[in-house]
C-alpha cells in the first residue's frame, strides 16, 4: 500500500495522502469546468455529466473533504494565527487576480477565503472549543450543518421536510453575503460562505477529539504513506493557487494553436 511514516516525526501521513487524493480531483473538476465554459467542448454527454446531480456531488465531495480535514487538523497545528493569516491572504491574492484579470470568472468569498477566517475562529476560541466534549461537539456541529446547509437559499431545515425562511431583508450587501446571506446581485464562480460552512469545519475538529485517544490506529492506519500523494498534500495551498492558472494557459494554447 505504501511505506509507514518514520518512528517519531509525529505525521500523519495518511492526511496527506487523502489531501493529495483530493487534489487530484480538484484538478480533474476544474479541468472540467474550463473545457465545458472556457473552451467550450462540444460533447453533450460530458456536459450532461458535469452539469448533472453526478457532477454536482463530485464537487461537493471535493470541499467537505478539504473543509474536514482542515478543521481534522486544528489540534495538529502550533502555529494556528499564523496558518489562519496566511490561508487568508491566499484567499484575498485570488480575489484580487481574477478580479483583475477574470472579472467574469471572479472568485469572491473562495473556499481559501472562509478556511481561512475558519482557522482565525478557532485560534481565537480554541480552548473554550477544546472544553467541549467530542462527541457533543461533534453531533451538535453535524447537524448545525444540516439546518444551515441551504441558508444561501433563504431557509433553514430543521428536519426532513421542515423548513423555516428567512426573512428577505437579511440578504443585502457584501457583509451579509459573506455570512451566508447571499445578496441577489452578487455573483462568484466559487462561493463558500461562513454559514452553513463552519459547522462542517467544527464537525471535523471535533472529529479529531474523537479519535486521537485511539493509540493503535494512530500507529497504525494514520501512519500509511503514498509518497506522490502526501507530497501533493504537503503543498495543498501552492497546489490549490497553481493549478488553476496552468489549466487556463493550457486551454487558451488549446484554442489559439491546436484546436
């Protein structure tokens, strides 16, 4: 499957590697979306599928794993302020390069931008949260998530088949939408609002505080390594800020010299 991680580095490797595999399949999404809006493929069956439930699932595999993890990884982490500071000055570098250069294609309010202001939250509450029994923490934080999901919509779902809007007036301006109060007129080809997203961040810090005391699966399965993966997972935010640019330059060459 892959080598173990070296006796006393303390890593996780195994974190890496699911990050990796992620990765990979954010590349692939992206790619995706660049050939179906950008080069505009003519193949009905690919956009059906990307366009499709299918496709929408995919995505969403793809930010409730990032989202986990990076909650997952909060205890794991000596230098939370700083992380906190830098995921968020990735996620203002994007805004302001799309919407300088994409404008039409501009990301505002990114996933970078709410992990970020995720991990400030938890360096400034970190141990009042540590406090919370695990389990509690954890059930509470998953369904919180479930009630808020479609707050973008304008209501809440208590249970299956019980909503509650929201009043129309809470929707306006900048500050409202990056709450989870989506503004009518506000546009952002990746949009990850504070609300519903801090509930999956929380469910997955607690998560770690339900597992960590589990010795021999810390030894054991957390310790698997698969090299290209983890390294991929190692560099997720220089991965995560490249890729994009390099698909994009490859599609334009596509258009202009190949196709």
């Amino acid at each position: 499957m892959g080598r173990k991680q070296t006796a006393g580095t303390g890593r996780l490797h195994l974190l890496d590697t699911i990050r990796g595999i992620t990765l990979i399949s954010m590349i692939l999404y992206h790619l995706s979306w660049d050939l179906v809006y950008i080069v505009q493929i003519q193949n009905p069956n690919f956009i059906s599928f990307y366009e499709s439930r299918r496709g929408f699932v995919w995505q969403q595999s793809i930010c409730w794993t990032f989202i986990l993890l990076s909650g997952f990884c909060i205890p794991l982490s000596h230098k939370r302020w700083r992380r906190g500071f830098v995921v968020s000055g990735a996620g203002l570098l994007v805004t302001m390069v799309t919407l300088a250069f994409l404008p039409e294609d501009r990301v505002v309010f990114g996933v970078l931008t709410f992990i970020g202001a995720a991990m400030l939250l938890l360096a400034l509450l970190y141990r009042p949260f540590s406090k919370v029994p695990p389990f509690v923490g954890f059930l509470v934080s998953a369904y919180l998530f479930y009630v808020f999901r479609w707050v973008n919509a304008g209501f809440l779902q208590l249970i299956p088949g019980k909503s509650i809007a929201f009043p129309q007036s809470l929707y306006h301006g900048l500050p409202a939408t990056f709450l989870g109060f989506m503004d009518g007129t506000f546009y952002s080809t990746d949009y990850f609002s504070f609300l519903p997203w801090i509930f999956l961040y929380l469910t997955g810090f607690f998560l770690y505080g339900l597992i960590r005391g589990d010795k021999k699966t810390a030894g054991g399965i957390w310790s698997w390594n698969i090299p290209p993966l983890s390294f991929l997972g190692r560099h997720s935010l220089l991965v995560y800020l490249l890729h994009q640019p390099v698909i994009y330059m490859c599609c334009v060459l596509y258009m202009n010299y190949i196709r």
